[in-house]
C-alpha cells in the first residue's frame, strides 16, 4: 500500500523527496505527491516529514 501527502499539511520543503530513495516523491501543484507506482511503501518518507502530512493509503 503507498503513502500519501495530505495536502492541507504539506509545507511544500521537500524533505520527503530527497529521502525517497527512488525518487517517487515530486512538486505536484505547490505542494509534493507521491507516485504509488513507483513508492516501494518503505516509510522513509514518513519519517523524514517535520509536518507529519505523510500516511500510509
């Protein structure tokens, strides 16, 4: 199941993108999205994010 960025949360830093380790995570519409193609469901992402706005799907 891929993560997802809650858009009312995100801030927009890019935290989450520079820890994706296969580059899922990129700006979508003033904020960032995550690829569920792409996401390897590792959780980093949720980690690294300082607004917590990322959750599993």
């Amino acid at each position: 199941m891929a993560y997802q960025i809650n858009k009312d949360t995100c801030i927009a830093c890019g935290e989450c993108a520079d820890a994706c380790p296969v580059g899922a995570i990129a700006p979508c519409d003033d904020k960032y999205a995550i690829d569920a193609d792409t996401c390897l469901d590792c959780g980093i992402c949720e980690g690294t994010c300082p607004q917590e706005a990322i959750s599993q799907a």
